[in-house]
C-alpha cells in the first residue's frame, strides 16, 4: 500500500478543524432558526454553504490535505 501524501502541518489541520466545527455548528443553528421561523423552502437553501464549509474543513483535516 501506499503511504498517503501529507502536505500540511499540525497546526493547519487544528484551523481546519476548527473552521469545519465552526461552520457545522452555524450551520446547524440557521437550519433550525430556518425551520422554527417557517422560512420559505428556497430560502432554506442558504444552509447547503455552511455545511458545505463544514465538509471541506473537517474532510481536509481527517486526510491532512
């Protein structure tokens, strides 16, 4: 098997991280002010960019790329 490629440090896989839970978290949080306000379902798609933040972050920090 091959060895996975590492192209960053401990410190930026801790910022990733981060950015990944913080974004997971806003996130979670307009999807329920969303839901609980009664939002317009097109509206409700503003939700798809902070979980996709969320995504990058932490798969990024998981594989260190």
């Amino acid at each position: 098997m091959e060895t996975p490629v590492v192209n960053i440090g401990p410190r930026e896989i801790r910022k990733r991280r981060l950015m990944g839970i913080v974004a997971l978290a806003v996130g979670v949080a307009l999807a329920f002010a969303l839901v609980v306000f009664q939002s317009p379902r097109l509206l409700r798609l503003l939700i798809f960019f902070p979980i996709w933040m969320a995504g990058l972050g932490l798969f990024q920090a998981r594989e260190k790329t």
